[in-house]
C-alpha cells in the first residue's frame, strides 16, 4: 500500500526539533520515509512547522502523483519548453491550513525517479513553480533512482530534464555510471531514540518514554528508574498510541487503531503518539497482561525470557506489540 502522507502531533513534533537541535547527540536532521519519496528536515525547519501548526494534528503529504493540469495556466507555461517533466507537491497542514514557510530552516526532498532511456542523470533538474510563472532552481542531484533537492519551503515542483546546465550530480558521476555501474547502495541508517522504561511500587505499572523530561518528573515523584528498554525509530510508518485511563492510574499503548478507538469510547484520554515501530520488524516487543491487577495490568518487555518468566506467574502472553530497531539491558530494581 502507498503511503504519501504522515500523521504527527506537534508534541512528536517538538520531540523530533529538540532531537535535531541537540548538538550532543549527533543527529542533526530527522528523516520520514513516504513509499515515494524522503524528506530530510533540520531543527529549524521541525520548530517552525510547529509553531505554524494551528491545531495539535500536523500532516506532512508528498504527492508525486500531483497532475500538471492541477496547475495554474502561468505555471503550466513555465515548464512547457522543457523535455520529461513530471510534478509534485509538498506540505505540512495543521486544522485545514497549509504550512509552507520554513523560516530559515531547510528541508532535503528526494523523489523516486525513473531517467528515461539515454537520458543523463547531471541534466534532471528540480523547480519551484511560483503561481506567477516564475521558476526557481534548487541545487538538486539524481542518483541511484532519486532526484534530491535541498528546500527552503514546500509548494508545487516540476522535476525536468535540461541539457542547458548541469545539476550538482557531476559528468563524473555520469561517466562512471556509464562504464562501471555502482551496485545498489546500503539502505540509509535509521534514525534512533532511546526508550525508558520507569516502574511504580506502588500500583505496579510500568511507564515508557523518549522524554528526559518526563522521565526526570516521574523519578522525582517517587517511580523507579529501571533504564533503557528498548530503542525506536525516530519516525516510521508504524505510530504507536498511548492512552491513559484516568480511573485506575494506568496506560496502555498500542499500534491497533481499533483498539486505541476502542479504548477511547470506553472513556480512556487519547494522549497521542507515544513513539513508532521498527517497519524491519528488527525486535520485537513482548506484551503480556495480569487479568489479576487493576493497575500496571500490562507490561511490555524487548526480552523473551521476562515475558516468559511473568506468563509462568499467571500474566496472559499477548504477543508482540510493537518492534524496536535495538534492545538494551534493562536494570532489574
């Protein structure tokens, strides 16, 4: 199934801005995968779109399969001149609003492409279709089966072939490509955060989050640190929900709509998304539940062997949950 659009909120939003501001972890960019395309965006860039988000909701939508006829007439004359032109578009919206002005921030699209048959990757080319006519060229590469450009706002683009000038790619590239061709290249690293994992003695839940913050508030207040639990990709295309039933003191999370819905109209706070699953499916998280407990009644572990030891002292195995991209120790308390 092909996926050109993903759903965020704007505290993942925030999440993500602060990951990339962090020059102590060394991630300075947060990549989100669509079936079609890659967009790249920088810390100023993330903080941007949240501070134009009008509503908690913000979708990000790359349609590669934007038609020239949805263009308006000085547009469509812009790019008539030039040979294999295709179109897309790009957004983020937030409460019916569209948000294209990254306020000095940037963001690295890349766009599936097929160069046609003895056409020379240096010569494809990305624009900006200004609704004036006016065209703006982005320095753009095209290699591998993507064309990329670096932009500094989202709007309608044509991908174009144009012999006048070359593109950042290089002849070079070209020439070696057209005696020795590269093979298929490694696929790019996930983007990773860490995942605590925090126990209360008292009503026996087990709480996770990639927030040092919320981490740091609920230790204050009494709950035990019990370290990492597993590691998640920044994004993917896989949420997973966090509810909270505000009657017991007790959360649940989940990647099963259904089940968020579910919980939902049975009177639990939709507080969102909590973090994403592995797509890879790399390690799987265990989900096991105590029939016998009012709160802390589910508890999620990357580890086979705690998942086993708790159904033998009568927690019910619910299979897996969600994937993590790695798993750490956690520290027994």
């Amino acid at each position: 199934q092909k996926v050109d659009s993903v759903q965020l909120t704007k505290d993942t939003v925030d999440r993500l801005a602060d990951t990339a501001a962090d020059s102590g972890n060394g991630v300075d960019t947060v990549t989100i995968r669509l079936t079609n395309a890659r967009v790249e965006l920088d810390a100023a860039t993330l903080q941007a779109v949240s501070e134009e988000a009008e509503g908690n909701d913000i979708r990000l939508v790359v349609d590669d399969m934007y038609k020239k006829s949805s263009l308006n007439t000085a547009q469509r004359k812009a790019i008539q001149s030039y040979e294999d032109v295709s179109t897309f578009e790009a957004y983020f919206e937030s409460n019916g609003s569209r948000i294209h002005d990254f306020k000095g921030g940037t963001a690295r699209v890349s766009v599936k492409y097929d160069l046609p048959s003895g056409k020379l990757a240096r010569f494809v080319h990305m624009l900006y279709l200004n609704p004036t006519g006016a065209v703006e060229r982005f320095v753009t590469t095209c290699a591998d089966g993507w064309v990329t450009g670096r932009l500094n706002h989202f709007s309608e683009y044509a991908i174009v072939y144009d012999t006048a000038e070359s593109n950042a790619t290089g002849e070079a590239e070209d020439k070696e490509k057209e005696t020795d061709p590269e093979p298929d290249p490694e696929p790019d690293p996930v983007e990773t955060v860490i995942m605590y994992r925090i126990y209360n003695p008292n009503s026996g839940e087990h709480f996770y989050t990639a927030n040092e913050e919320e981490r740091d508030n609920i230790v204050e207040a009494g709950w035990n640190y019990e370290g990492i639990g597993w590691i998640a990709p920044i994004i993917s295309d896989t949420p997973v929900y966090r509810l909270y039933n505000a009657n017991v003191g007790d959360h649940l999370y989940t990647t099963s709509i259904r089940e968020r819905d579910n919980l939902i109209k049975a009177g639990w706070r939709d507080e969102g998304i909590g973090w994403y699953s592995d797509d890879e499916k790399t390690v799987p998280l265990y989900r096991q539940y105590n029939p016998n407990a009012i709160t802390g009644t589910h508890n999620y572990t990357a580890y086979k062997e705690e998942n086993d030891w708790l159904v033998g002292l009568g927690w019910r195995a619910e299979d897996i949950g969600w994937y993590g991209v790695a798993k750490k120790t956690v520290e027994q308390v």
